[in-house]
C-alpha cells in the first residue's frame, strides 16, 4: 500500500508545472545569469601585474606596513600580481583618471581603502585580497591587546597556507567562479520547502478537501505522511541533481572530486528542506498556499542572504566572526559552506561538523512535524 501512495503521489506532484519551474527551472536560468557575471572570473590566472598605487597619510602603524609588505608578496603563477607605486593622493588620482593605475589603496593610521575608477577583473582581485587581509588581520588582532602588537607571520602563513593547498592540487584547475555557485545551489535546495507545503496542504483535512478525503480513508495517517514524504523527497533530490549536473557539465562550474561527499549534502539538504517546509504548513493551518510560499520565499532569500548571496559576503563574515551560531542554524549557509570546504580543504573536520548539524536538524523536524501531526483532531470532517 505504501508504494501504491507513493507512486500516485508522485504523479500528482509532477503535475505541478508551476512548483517544477520554481524549483527546477529558475535556479538553472539563475545560474545561467551567474555565468554571465563571474563567467570569465577564472581568467585571473592570465592576468598581468597590475599596476596599483600606495597613498599613505598619517602615522604608519603596524597595520599599514604589514599590508604593502603583503602586497609585495602576493603572487599568481610566480608572478607578482600587483606593481607597486608609492604616490600622493593628487598624482593617485590623476593617473587613475588618465588610466595609467588600475586602482590605489589609501592607508591611513587605522584604515585601509580602495579607490578605483572602473570595475574589472583586476579590481575584484583589488578588493578580494585588501578583504581577506581586513579579515585575518580583524581575527588576530582581537585576541591581541593593541593593534600594534600584531604580528605579520600569521597573516602570511594563512596566504603561504592557501598557495600551499593549491600546489597540492595542482591536477585540478581552481575555478574561482565555483565559490559563487555554492550559495546558489543552498537555495535551490532549500527551494524544496514548498514540496513539504503542498504535502501538508493536500493531506491535512482542515487545509483542503483532498485532506478531507485522505482522512477517511482506513489506514494509519503515518502511512499517508510517509508515501508523501518519500515522493517530495525523490522529486526534489532528483531536480538538485539535475541542477549540479547543468552547473558541471553545461556551464562548467568547478565542485572538486568528492563527489560522493556532495551528494549526500544534497539529499541531507533536500531531506531537511521538506521537513522545515512540512513544519511551517503544520504551524499554519489557517494560513492560504499562497501566503504559506510567501513565507517560505521570504526565509529562503535571508537565508541566501546571510549566508553571502546578493553581494552580502561582508555580512557573512561580521556574522561567522561575531555570531557564528547564526550561520550554523542556517541551512542554506550550511550547505553552502559544505560544498565550499569540500572544494577547497584537506582536512574535513568542519565538514563533518556541517553535516552533524543537518542532521540534527533532521532528526529535530521530524519529531517536530510527528508531535504535530499526531495531536491533530477534527471535531467534523
């Protein structure tokens, strides 16, 4: 009987062109306007040196010289990545206009700024490694007592670190556009609570009248909630694989050699999407599909969000600084940051951690949404 649910179920899922175009289709058109963005971003290890200038105002501090010290360090295929000129503000600012600069850093006694006067390649490299400086630097000097007792040696050996990685995987291209993508398919994934709706929504007999229907027929409710779970489960697992396969074999899109790892995130993530979906129907039975969408809509994309979509990377790393439980009750930072260190570490510790979590939050909604359901009562069907 189970099968005889779930094969039936499927078919009344698959009807839905509506949740199909959502959840499989518009993630795919996304990433294709992804590509158009960040499609030529891997070409930055063609690039040549670029030509940036240094303006320094006030008290050189500790800060200010172990940033042109990185600076000078910096390299992309033994070759350095920036040439360096020392300027005043007014010539940075006359050979930016006339094009001869690509950019110049302004580096005052605490600060540290980019001036630019186009966006380019050179400039997101700019401004990716003026970042990733801010933030090491932010890390180490707030267990230091004053900014100028910070050392350079850590902040170098975690650039040494990250080159060091590279080397090692040198059999693989480093596609730099693959970072963008993992947040992405975090949606995409959590795109599958609406599945988790419609099944609360067609078998809960004070929801709809197909519930009402459900509800008399003899057998065990759990059967029903089952066949439907597995059938939303196959759907949206198989529309994810299908959204990685167009990522990796349609638009290029780097994921590593772990694959095995990455598709149990995948249906670890899809699994936990249908329950957190099931749960937010469950809790608002008086609510219509279309505002019970708007909701789940709603808490995808600040999820999305905070976990670094939408241009929103300096607020995932004030968060994971200040608030790192935010991120770990975040599944779409979860996953995202799943893909993210499968790409790109050696030692998976974190990773497990991550998938501790999704599965903790598995296990928490199953409970959740079993408690729920097991206490619904009807007074009239």
């Amino acid at each position: 009987m189970f099968w005889h649910f779930y094969k039936y179920r499927t078919k009344v899922l698959l009807r839905n062109k509506s949740m199909l175009f959502w959840t499989l289709a518009f993630p795919i058109l996304l990433g294709l306007m992804f590509m158009a963005a960040f499609g030529e971003i891997d070409q930055a290890g063609n690039l040549e040196t670029i030509t940036t200038g240094i303006v320094k105002t006030g008290d050189q501090t500790a800060l200010t010289e172990n940033f042109s010290t990185v600076l000078e360090q910096v390299e992309i295929n033994e070759k350095p990545l920036f040439a360096l000129e020392e300027l005043q503000e007014t010539e940075a600012v006359e050979k930016l206009t006339a094009g001869e600069l690509a950019g110049y850093f302004l580096i005052d006694d605490k600060t540290i700024s980019l001036h630019v006067g186009q966006a380019g390649m050179s400039q997101t490299l700019m401004k990716n490694v003026m970042d990733q400086f801010l933030q090491r630097t932010a890390i180490i000097s707030s267990k230091a007592a004053e900014l100028e007792t910070l050392d350079l040696a850590p902040i170098m050996a975690a650039f040494e670190q990250e080159a060091a990685f590279q080397e090692v995987n040198a059999d693989r291209d480093m596609s730099v556009k693959s970072f963008y993508f993992f947040t992405l398919i975090g949606m995409a994934i959590l795109y599958g609570t609406m599945w988790g709706v419609r099944n609360v929504q067609d078998q809960q007999a004070n929801q709809s009248a197909n519930g009402i229907r459900l509800s008399l027929i003899p057998r065990k409710r759990t059967l029903v909630s089952s066949a439907n779970l597995a059938a939303s489960f196959t759907i949206v697992l198989v529309e994810v694989y299908i959204i990685l396969a167009v990522f990796r074999f349609v638009y290029q899109v780097d994921f590593g050699d772990r694959w095995q790892w990455l598709l149990l995130v995948a249906a670890l993530g899809s699994l936990c999407a249908i329950l957190l979906g099931t749960l937010i129907g469950n809790l608002t039975p008086k609510m219509n599909l279309v505002q019970k969408d708007g909701i789940l809509v709603s808490v995808t994309m600040a999820m999305s969000f905070f976990a670094g979509m939408m241009g929103s990377e300096q607020i995932k790393y004030w968060l994971d600084l200040h608030v790192p439980i935010l991120g770990q009750v975040n599944p779409v930072n979860l996953i995202s940051e799943s893909l993210y260190q499968l790409y790109y570490y050696t030692d998976l510790s974190s990773f497990y951690t991550n998938l501790f979590w999704l599965t903790g939050f598995i296990v928490l909604l199953s409970i959740g949404n079993a408690w729920i359901e097991r206490g619904v009562r009807y007074d009239a069907l």
